[in-house]
C-alpha cells in the first residue's frame, strides 16, 4: 500500500550519520548497538532489519561508516529488509539453541570494524548494553585485549532516540488508532464465561485485519485480582461477574509500539473499585498537565508521588507516571524521582498510570507528546475514558 504510515528509508541514513557524529564527540573509536528479537529496536533502528530467533547489532563509525551484525541462519532475510549492504553473519549473533554451524563462513568483530575503517579501536561503546550477550562480550575481548568497553546507552543511543521525527510520531498514532479499535471491540464482546485468551484473540484479530504488523505487545486482557499485577498474561481463566478486567492493546506499525490501556467491569463496581479508578483516572489526566517541555523529570515524578500521598493512595501506589515510548513500548528514557533530564517538545511516552489494592487493580493507559509549551498531547483520541460497567 503506497499509503502506509512508515518510517521512509532515508531517515535511516540520517540516523547513522548523526550516531556517528556523536561517537565522534565522545571520543568513541566505534559503537556497537545490539538487540534480540523481544527489544529488536537498535538494530530496527539504524537498519530497519527485525531480528527473529536469532540476534542483531549494528556497528557505527565516526565516519559515518556501518554494518550490520546477524546471526549465520538470517542473511537473505537480513538482505530483504537491511537499509545497509555491509552484513555480516556472526556466532556471537547466534540463536540460543547455540548450534555450531561447522563449515559455515562468519565474520569475527575484527572483520566487521575493518570494513568500516575501523582498525584498533581503544574505546568501543555498547549500546543495548542488557541485550547484550556473554558470546558478544568474550568476541569483543578476543579480538580486542586492551579496548576500553563503555555503556553507551545513555550518552548516544537514547539520547538519540528520545526525540521523533514526524513520521516516528505517525507511526505512533496509527498504532494508537488501532489500539483504540481493537480496545472498543473487546469491550463490545466481554463477558462472564468469556476467558482471557478469546478476549485476547479479538483484539489480535483487529490489529491484523486493519494494518498492524501485529501486537505492540503482549495483549493484556485479563482479570480478577490478576489485575493487580503490574505485569501479566492472558491464561485459560474465565471471566467471572464482578471481575475488574484490563486492556491493554496497541498496533505496532513499523517497529513502533504504542497501547491504550482501560480497566473495566462485568457488572456494578464496588464503591472502593470505583474509587481507586476515578483517582486513577484523576492522576492520568494529572500527568499531561505536568509534562512540559523544560520541566525536570525527576521533579514531575516527585510531584506527581507527592500528590498520591496527600491525596490518601500512597498504599495503592507503585510506580508512574509515565515511560519513554517509541519501537519499545517501554523503553527510554524513565521517568523517576531520580531522574534529571530535562523534558523536550516531541519526545514520546505513555502516560501509565497504575494503581492496586488487595484484590484488584487498574490502569489507565494513552500516548504522549511533550509540545512546543503548556501540557502534553494525548497522541490518541482518548475514547473511552469513562468508567466502563458491562451490563451482564
């Protein structure tokens, strides 16, 4: 479809050359981005290659010069999608059913820095630094004794990442649209009897049929005190009369990765649930307004902690208020109490806000951009927003 939302091939060009120009100012000899299949977004990033079963990285210049880093089974997969010519197969890349591949020809990471110019490096940055492998680690000792190994997550790659472009930003909404779709059709057919997974196929089914690459990430739909969960999955269990049930759905759309997310329940809610998710509710709406370009991170975090004490909910208080979102649906840059980074226009995050009692818990769930001044935007349509009781 020559009308699909994307990120265009020359943007990764561009990606690469500005990479390079900030290895260079930090005094860098070269950068080495690496990813798996479940946190793919480094080597998406620069190359537009998704790595499958096995791993990728990508490695970076100063000049501006690169390759890509994959396992022995992915080169003519890897030709079909890569944005770069310079491939190289590598067993530090390897799957983790770690076979041997004997008489298979791959490249050492020597090879690989040569042909981008690269001949003794003294500082090798690392980015994807915990998807980096013990395989990777021991090659870049091997060929490299006496290089200086430094994170360079924080410094290159998420700085880098952290503001989008445009078409990053479109991506971003068409994942929420049809999170958004998805979302409405499960409301539409949830019921008691109805278990975790059935709901989680219609929204797979709509994601599909609509233009998603497929799910942003796993789909919440599940219920009952597994809500309280910060992190969960659909199983086997039926929907009971009473449950609290939590969506949370996105489309991914060229390796972007957005979710709305909206807790719901299959009859009346009790007074304490309808409490909890109105202030829930309350603190969402919270976030966008606080979330200002030039604002500290870490002082909206305090804020916004500051505000659920007062407010009598520290006890039903976890984390928030929001994560750094782009390919990863969570990615960074966090936002902590701890954190000291300024906020930007057109950085990207989802404003998450969860909270949990003994039995249940909820979370409210949307994109959003820091804009040129005054609250963020919601980069989705907000539909739904009401507190949902299903007639049942």
């Amino acid at each position: 479809m020559n009308d699909r939302v994307m990120i265009p091939e020359s943007q990764y060009a561009q990606r690469i050359v500005r990479a390079s120009q900030m290895i260079a100012d930090a005094g860098l000899d070269v950068l080495v981005a690496n990813s798996n299949e479940a946190d793919y977004a480094n080597a998406r990033y620069f190359t537009a290659y998704w790595p499958l079963f096995e791993m990728g990285g990508v490695a970076i210049a100063p000049s501006g010069q690169a390759a890509l880093l994959i396992g022995p089974e992915s080169e003519e997969y890897a030709r079909g999608r890569s944005t770069l010519d310079n491939i190289h197969l590598m067993t530090e890349y390897r799957e983790t059913a770690d076979p041997a591949y004997p008489g298979v020809a791959v490249s050492k990471y020597g090879d690989v820095f040569k042909s981008i110019g690269v001949q003794a490096p003294k500082r090798i940055g690392l980015a994807g630094y915990l998807c980096t492998n013990m395989a990777m680690i021991k090659g870049l000792r091997e060929a490299f004794p006496e290089a200086e190994i430094i994170n360079a997550d924080d410094s290159i790659v998420t700085r880098l990442r952290s503001i989008k472009s445009a078409e990053e930003i479109a991506c971003l909404r068409e994942g929420l649209r049809l999170g958004e779709m998805a979302m409405q059709a499960m409301i539409e057919v949830v019921e008691p009897g109805m278990t975790e997974l059935q709901l989680t196929g219609v929204a797979v089914d709509m994601l599909y049929r609509h233009g998603a690459e497929c799910e942003a990430h796993t789909v919440y739909a599940f219920g009952g005190k597994k809500t309280n969960n910060a992190i969960s999955r659909g199983t086997h269990r039926c929907f009971e009369k009473g449950d609290i049930v939590q969506i949370n759905v996105g489309g991914k759309i060229d390796g972007y990765s957005p979710s709305v997310g909206r807790p719901l329940c299959l009859g009346k809610m009790t007074d304490e649930q309808k409490r909890l998710i109105e202030f829930g509710k309350e603190m969402h709406y919270k976030t966008y307004e606080w979330m200002e370009a030039g604002a500290v991170s870490g002082q909206i975090a305090q804020q916004y902690e500051a505000y659920v004490k007062k407010a009598g909910f520290s006890d039903f208080y976890l984390y928030g208020p929001c994560h750094g979102l782009g390919m990863i649906e969570v990615e960074k840059p966090w936002l902590e109490s701890i954190s000291t980074y300024a906020l930007e226009p057109n950085m990207t995050f989802q404003a998450d806000t969860f909270f949990t009692a003994a039995d249940f818990g909820l979370r409210w769930e949307n994109g959003l951009r820091v804009t040129e001044s005054g609250p963020a935007e919601m980069l989705n349509s907000g539909a739904r927003m009401e507190l949902i009781e299903i007639d049942c």
